[in-house]
C-alpha cells in the first residue's frame, strides 16, 4: 500500500510546457472554441483526441461513465453512436441528462460539457452504422452490446454469423444504432499551468445566449 501511495506521488502532472490560454479572446459560442481547441490537439499529436468520456445517470440516480468517440460536432452540438438497448442507451431514455469529458494531457486541457442527449433520425444513424468497418457492424448487428456474456465462444459464433450475414446483405443495418448529439447547456474549458495558476471559463446557455464567466481555479 505504501509502495504505491509514494509511486503514485511520484509521478509527475501537469508538468507542462503548456500553450496559453488567452479568455478575453475566446470566442462567444463554446463550440468554435471547441473546435479550436480540438484542432491544436489534432495539430499535437494527442493520442486519440476524438476519445472522450460519457456519463449518464441510471434510473436511481447513480452515475454511470464510458469511454466514447467523438463523432461530429457543430453548432448544435457533440455527436457519437452506440446501441440504444446497451446499458448507456437505456440509462440516456431513462434521464437524456449526460456529460462530456475530454482530457488532452499533452496541452494541460480539459473539456468539461453538460447537457442532454437527443436521439438522431433513423437515416443518420444508419448513414453513421454504415461507415464503419464491417467487423464493428457485424459487433453491433449482435445487438447485446452491455448484457451478460455467458462464454467467449457465444461471442465467435454470432459474429461469424453476422459477418456472413454482411457479406450476403452490405447494407444491413442494426436497428439499434442510434446517433446522439449532446446538447449543451454548460461547457467549461479548463486550461493547466506549470505553477498550478490553471484558467477556467465557462459558457453558460441562456436562453439563446452563452453567458461566459471565468471560474476560480
Ligand atoms: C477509446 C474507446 C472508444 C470507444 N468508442 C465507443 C463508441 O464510439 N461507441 C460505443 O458504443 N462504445 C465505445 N467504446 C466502448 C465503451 O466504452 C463501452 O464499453 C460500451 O459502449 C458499453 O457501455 P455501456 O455498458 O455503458 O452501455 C469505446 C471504448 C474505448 C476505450
């Protein structure tokens, strides 16, 4: 416990250099400087920018998180997939309330997103299922994606089944596969420092307005 608890103190965070953070000049919709945001992240090599995490809240109340890919955004809103029946997709029908979190360790950064996730129609998750690979359709096309696996052999039998089932019918899609946007009512943007002086501002939507405040660190 005490090898671990000094390994742990050990390691070095947010050692930095990081890029500074200029909020007087930060744009007034939270999505262009998301954007911005995301390009220097791209630009820097980050290791999978698009991967971010989703939390949920069950039907008591408790909350769920999972790492998820970001698939679009726009002013509207953070779009990504998965299966409407998975323990997600359930939780989301349930209450639509969700975070979005992005850590981008390289540049000190921290993406932090409140809002609700609204389901797309059917043609854009469809459009969405059918861009990727056949091996992540012929996963989805089982459609059990959360519910208990009895034995790893249950798994290879169906997705054989479904991979020939993809080859006889290119253009099956899992009816489950829904595509949800996230929209925000809150999105934070948090920058670290070497010296520990980080830089928080939120956008707050009022109304049809994002109200900016910065926020103590
Ligand atoms: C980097 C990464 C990317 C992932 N992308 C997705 C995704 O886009 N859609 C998805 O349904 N699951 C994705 N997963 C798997 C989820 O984290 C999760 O295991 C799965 O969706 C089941 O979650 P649930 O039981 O909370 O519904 C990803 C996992 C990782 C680590």
């Amino acid at each position: 416990m005490e090898q671990i608890r000094n390994q742990l103190r050990a390691i070095k965070s947010l050692a930095g250099p990081f890029p500074s953070f200029h909020v007087e000049e930060a744009s007034e919709r939270p999505y262009e400087l998301f954007l911005e945001w995301l390009g220097g992240a791209i630009e820097h090599g980050v290791h999978e920018p698009h991967a971010m995490t989703l939390s949920t809240i069950d039907h008591d109340g408790t909350p769920d998180a999972r790492v998820l890919i970001l698939k679009d955004v726009d002013e509207r809103g953070w779009y990504f997939a998965s299966s409407l029946e998975s323990r997600k997709g359930q939780q989301i029908a349930c209450n639509p309330g969700v975070a979005l979190t992005f850590y981008w360790p390289g540049l000190g950064r921290q993406i932090r997103i409140r809002g609700k996730a609204v389901s797309m129609a059917e043609e854009l998750s469809a459009q969405d299922f059918l861009n990727r690979g056949a091996v992540a359709r012929a996963i989805a096309l089982i459609g059990k994606q959360s519910a208990i696996l009895d034995k790893r052999e249950d798994f290879e039998e169906a997705f054989e089944q479904q991979m020939n089932r993809i080859s006889q019918t290119p253009d099956v899609v899992a009816p489950s596969w829904t595509l949800y946007r996230v929209e925000a009512q809150e999105v934070e943007f948090w920058q670290g420092n070497e010296e520990r002086k980080h830089k928080r501002l939120r956008y707050r939507l009022d109304g049809e307005k994002w109200i900016k405040n910065l926020l103590w660190a």
